[in-house]
C-alpha cells in the first residue's frame, strides 16, 4: 500500500457520504469560503454553476481568463454578490478577498499557475490531470510539502460521488474476487471541438487539440478511469502499450483522435484497458472491472453488479428463496449498486473540498493521488505518440 | 429467457431381469408402474422472467412444456394493466385519480375484497388505501423530497381508511375524493396464485412459483422429494448477500416474506421504513426485521405479512396462536440490540434447530 495516498479513506466509507444518496451531514459553519475561479472556459463556468447552488459554503469572489468575451460572460454567472474580475492571475492571487482557488486553465498552464497558488498560501482545486508534465507533479508534490494547513484537490471528480466510494468498498471486501482486467471507454461521434468566434483565438479556445498544450483524450478522458483505478487498487501501472491516430478528423489538429492503451499492473496483476475515440458513439462512456466472482459496470452516475452466472445458479440446495422484494433493473441478473442515480460529480467533490478545508485534512484525490494519476497519464501519452513500450521509473518519489 | 429442458433423472431404468428370476423383476417393475405410473415421462421445465420491478421463475415437473413464458408474461402484463401503480393508465391509477371511484376488473376486485377483510381482522394495520403515506414518506412511484411533518401527517390520515372505499358488484366506490389505493402489499402474492391457477389448468402439479421472494409450491420433485425454500438472510447487501438464515419445506401452499432490511432509506440520522402504520400515518418502527408467512395461498400469506410487521412479535404470536391454517417465522431484533428469531406452531416444514 503506498503510505500516503491511502490515507483517510476509512472515515469516508463510514461517514455521510455513502448513506443514501445525500451529502454528508456535515452542515457549513461561519462564513462561505471565499473562491475564485482561475480559467473561466467550460470547465470553469460549469464548477461556477455547481457553486452557485452551494452558497452557505461558497461565495465566488474573484474570476480571472486571459479571454475577455469569457470573464463577461462568467461574471454574470455569479449569483453570491459582487465579484472583481482579472486578466493576469498574479494580481488575482493579491486579492485578500480569496481564501481558495480553483484553477481551470488548459493543462499546459495547469502547473506555473498551480504552483503560484500554493505558494500564495491558498487552497487550490486544481483540474485534472494535476499536471502535464511528470517533473511537474514531482514538484507540486515537493512544494506542497509542510503545508498542512494547505488543501490541494485535485479535480478528479467522478470518483467523489458515493457510487464509485461504494465500488472502491466492493472491491476491497472481495465482492468481485480477483480483479485482472479492466475495460473503459470515453467515445464520442464528434470532433469535439469548441466553436471559435475568431480564428486568432483557435489555439486557445481549442487547445485540446494541439500537443503543446494538452494530453489529448488520454489526459482529458481517460485520466479519471485511470485515476480510479490508481485509487482503487492503491497502485499505478508499470508498463503502458499504446496505439492511435488522426483517424476521424484530419482537420490540422495534432492529439490523436483515436487512441487505445494496455496498461500492466503487476502488483494486483490487472490489465487495463482504456480507449477513447471521435468516430462512434455507441459506447459512450464505459467503465467494467472484472473479477472472477462478478462485474462492476458504470456509467459515471449509475452502476450495476452482475454476479458470475455459475454463482447465480448455484443457490445451494434450495428450490426457491423468501425474501423482502429485490429491485432488479434487467433481465441479466443485475442489481443496481445503489438505489439512485447520483448527482453529478463535481457537487460531491466540492462538498468534501470544503469540509477539508474546514477540517485542514488531505483529500481523498490530493498531491500524491494527482501525481501518480498525472505520470500515468504523461507515460501513456509518451507511449502513444513515440510508438515504444513504457515503463514506470522507480525513481519517481511520490509518497 | 428460455425455458429450460431437462430430462428427468433415469429412476426407470431397471437391471435387466435375471434368469429364472423374472417374477421378482416384474413385481419391481409393476410396483415402479404404481408409484410413477400416472406420469411416466416427467421432465422439470424452468421459467425465468422480469415482472414487477424484479424477477420471477417458475419450476415444473411435467411431461411436456404444458405452460410458455409467453403464457407466464402475458399474464403478469394482464395483471399490471389492473394494479400497478407504475402504469399510469391501469386502474389502479385511473381508480386513484377519479372522484367517485371506477368499474374494476376480476383481478382488482378479488384484491380489494380480500385487502379489506385482512385490514379488519388486523384491526386496520394493513390498508389498501395507505397509498397517500408511502407517498409523503418517500416510497412512492414519485419520490417526495421532504419528510412530512405532524400536520401534514394528520391531514393525509383523513383520506387514508378502508371505510372509505366500498365495493358495490364491481364498482369500486370512494366515499372521499383524495382516497388512492396501493395494493402493493397484496398484489405480488397474487400473481403469484394466479400464476399456479395457471399450471393447475394445464394439469400440472408439481412446481413452485417464485416472483420477488413470494412462492407458491404444490406437489414435490422428482424421488418425492419435497421443495426446498431458503429464507434470506438479512443483510439487505444484495451484492454480498448473507447465507439463508433457514432453509424449510413447507409441502403444499405458499410463503411470503416481509421485510424491512432492503427497502428503507435514511432521515435525520435514522432509517425509515418503507412499511406505513395506517393508524398513526407513520412508519412502522418496531422490533421487526423480516416476517416469513405461511398459508395456503399467497394472496392471504402476502396480505398478512406486512401486518405482522406493524403488530410487533408479541400481538403477531398471540394473534396466529389462533389460526390453525397459518404460521410465520419472524427475525426480530432484541432489546440489546442482538438479532434473535422465533417462529409460531403453525409454521409448517420448520426443523427446529439447537444453536
């Protein structure tokens, strides 16, 4: 188990979180955390949307984008009272006004802005993938060394509602057996890109889409189901195969719009394998860890467990069962494994963001969980684009 | 979902008779004849489907696949097209949103009579018209996001009571207009007996019949060996269910189960059952985990359990010490918190078991 990335999870499965579908009980005290948003692209305004709707924990004071038709129109989103708007995020970060920031820039930026923040003393909700670069997270990991009093999450959302903190139990009690491979998919028909009103403004409005910024499908998608399984197994992968192209949209962009990683996992001795692609959409979003007693498949709201058919059938020596009525979503012998669909994401993570900010305690998704997610990403991405097997070094010093 | 064939154990197949030894081996063979003679060729046929929100299955002892799953689902479609409340056109549902109440059915009717005489002699602990508290206690089809309060609670209790319907031939009456049924309490023992009035037509009298943990079972399996049940156990964690806390054979009749360790949900820091008390508007909240009911039907055995839930242990033992034709299992919780489990006289195929 690697030491500090295991950390708190205890109080988490017992506490509020998993009881139903309600957020934890813990009920704000004293004034809202004042917070500012860092990038205010779709990420930043969507975060803006959520906090809205959490006003006795949040008051969003400060906005800041280098894009000025965006700060417009992020600053009418606010409904908590009166916010300042900024250009260069350094001055925001002179503000007195902010206690926590939220950085929602292109992944390139993530890590000189990331690191401003911290040593400006504020908390920082820092997007996915933490970085994009692995010396990068190494660093972060460095600097935020000592800072107890400092609270870094990192945006890894989906794995904060209570339906993938009840699959991480699952996993852990044995419910699914021996776990050895795992299949996720995020597709999409489409060239996902985001219109531009001016075609100066295509690098930074579609920087997705060009690998000086950003990791492409793999950092943007792929990197929650491998942080999942990081989290979940408390491990990362050591060898990473990976293959992919410009398949669908030969449209000048530079990330693969087709992409598949094989990742190794030695230690729980687990394959994983993660696709994203531009060119159908069937799939959707698809995430099957399978073990030798069942499977787990989610989608990022809802998921079902479908026990091997071999332990169906075998009842024991009883014909029929009695029992309280079993809710049952389909024919193939499923059960939900909880009984709602959840929120989305995002509310959860922000709900425990400020509870540990209140309680000055290492997130579930923290520095350490971010980088180990970040060098995955970074390594898989490092497998694709030279066409060579990669490994994981040990030299990288996480914990 | 296939119905399953599988060729009967080869219980017929003799020893070739011996030399100058034909007699005994004719009287085996004859006596054989006598015993299985009736049904030479009996092949289990299995049946599994969705209805309800849950599964069912059907296991039976035939010479040929005398009933379909076609059969088996169109029936159960039949049945939700009279009392479920998640078909906004059945009539259920149209009775509930009518003023004076609605011409019902076979189905609707049979349910509502036996619902009505199973509320009185409960003395009003299961009602068909409870429909209103499951509703504002966050049990219905559409979920309430508040818990109501002591006034809210008191007003709905003015539409809630079985003297507030009345069945004239087969129209079903509302004395007040807010009144809405759910016979949810009912209704799943019995499609479970119709589903066996089914089999009997075609003859067939070995089986049992399970639909969301209700069963009906008749006659036996191959070898006069009886139907085996298990009772659940109750960790309600259907991912990682608990072994069976019993495992019993009832012989003919049906078993029923109720229980409030699946369906629940959470309230200011306690868990409220999904079962109401009619006469208080609140939910039950008692020493009760699960009542396992035998009868011999499942529309009486389903009509009760639920009731039995809300009397408690004690009121439940002394009212089936009564009843000859009826027993219940029932796992309850101890005032020390430990989960203890006791059983009436009459609760048939139970092997009373040192711990």
């Amino acid at each position: 188990m690697e030491r500090r990335t295991f950390l708190k999870n205890t109080g988490l499965l017992s506490g509020g979180l998993l009881i139903g579908n309600k957020l934890s009980a813990l009920q704000p005290a004293g004034e809202p955390i004042k917070i500012a948003v860092i990038g205010c692209g779709d990420r930043g305004t969507g975060i803006m949307n959520i906090l809205n709707g959490m006003p006795e924990q949040f008051r969003i004071t400060a906005l800041c984008d280098v894009l000025d038709f965006r700060l417009t129109a992020a600053q009418k989103l606010v409904k908590t009272g009166t916010v300042k708007t900024y250009i260069d995020y350094k001055k925001l970060l002179d503000d007195k006004e902010v206690d926590a920031v939220i950085v929602a820039v292109p992944l390139y930026l993530h890590y000189p802005v990331a690191a401003d923040v911290i040593r400006s003393g504020r908390h920082l909700y820092l997007e996915k993938t933490m970085t994009y670069t692995i010396d990068q997270a190494l660093d972060l990991v460095t600097l935020m060394h000592g800072r107890n009093e400092q609270v870094l999450q990192v945006g890894h959302q989906y794995r904060y509602s209570p339906l993938y903190y009840r699959v991480k139990e699952m996993i852990h009690k044995g419910y699914l057996g021996k776990v050895t491979q795992v299949d996720c998919r995020w597709d999409r028909n489409g060239n996902w890109r985001r219109p531009v009103p001016n075609p100066a403004l295509e690098r930074a409005i579609n920087w997705r889409m060009y690998r000086e910024y950003s990791g492409g499908l793999v950092a943007e998608l792929l990197s929650h189901q491998i942080d999942f399984i990081n989290w979940a197994f408390d491990t990362h992968p050591q060898e990473f195969f990976a293959t992919g192209g410009i398949d669908v949209f030969k449209d000048g962009r530079e990330t693969y719009d087709n992409v598949q990683l094989m990742l190794r996992y030695p230690d729980p001795g687990l394959i994983g394998n993660f696709g994203a692609m531009c060119g159908n959409a069937h799939d959707g979003y698809l995430f099957k860890i399978k073990g030798t007693l069942g499977t787990v498949s989610l989608l990022t709201d809802q998921g079902m467990f479908y026990p091997e058919k071999k332990f169906l059938s075998e009842k024991g020596t009883v014909d029929g069962v009695t029992g309280a009525t079993r809710i049952v979503w389909n024919k193939e012998g499923g059960t939900p494994i909880l009984p709602e669909a959840t929120k989305d994401g995002t509310c959860y993570a922000f709900n425990d963001f400020y509870q540990k900010i209140k309680r000055r305690e290492l997130p579930d998704s923290n520095v350490f969980t971010g980088a180990r997610t970040a060098i995955s990403v970074h390594l898989a991405n490092q497998a694709l684009y030279s066409q060579k097997v990669c490994s994981w070094d040990s030299s990288y010093k996480i914990g | 979902m296939e119905v399953l064939q599988q060729p009967y154990p080869e219980f017929l197949t003799l020893p070739a008779p011996m030399k100058n030894n034909w007699l005994p081996g004719i009287v085996v063979l004859v006596l054989l004849c006598c015993a299985f003679g009736k049904q030479p060729s009996l092949r289990l046929f299995e049946i599994k489907g969705y209805a309800q929100g849950t599964t069912y299955s059907i296991v039976y002892y035939a010479p040929d696949s005398l009933v379909s799953q076609q059969q088996t689902d169109s029936l159960l479609q039949r049945f939700d097209k009279s009392v479920s409340l998640y078909l906004p056109q059945s009539l259920i549902c149209r009775f509930n949103r009518s003023q004076k109440g609605i011409r019902v059915d076979d189905v609707f009717r049979v349910l509502v009579s036996r619902a009505l005489q199973i509320s009185h002699a409960t003395g009003g602990l299961v009602d068909p018209t409870v429909k209103p508290l499951v509703d504002a206690w966050g049990f219905g089809v559409f979920k309430s996001d508040h818990e109501p309060g002591k006034e809210e609670v008191k007003n709905l209790l003015r539409q809630v009571g079985a003297n507030k319907i009345r069945l004239e031939g087969d129209f079903l009456y509302k004395t007040v207009p807010g009144v809405q049924l759910d016979l949810n309490g009912i209704a799943q023992g019995y499609s479970v007996d119709l589903l066996a009035d089914l089999l009997e037509r075609h003859h067939i009298h070995d089986y049992l019949i399970e639909l969301g943990g209700e069963l009906r079972i008749k006659g036996h399996k191959p070898g006069n060996e009886p139907f085996r049940v298990g009772i659940e156990g109750i960790s309600g964690d259907d991912l990682d269910p608990a072994p069976m806390r019993q495992v019993i054979e009832p012989g003919d009749g049906a078993i029923t189960t109720s229980g409030n360790y699946r369906k629940h949900h959470e309230a200011g820091g306690k868990q409220v059952s999904h079962l109401m008390d009619p006469l208080t508007g609140y939910p039950v909240q008692n020493e009760m985990i699960s009542v396992t009911v035998y009868a011999r039907d499942a529309i009486t055995a389903d009509g009760y359990d639920n009731g039995f839930m809300a009397m408690g242990l004690q009121r439940s033992l002394a009212f089936l010490a009564k009843r000859k034709d009826m027993g219940a299992y029932m796992v309850y919780r101890r005032p020390d918190g430990r989960i203890a489990d006791t059983v009436s006289t009459f609760f048939k195929g139970y092997q009373h078991k040192t711990e």
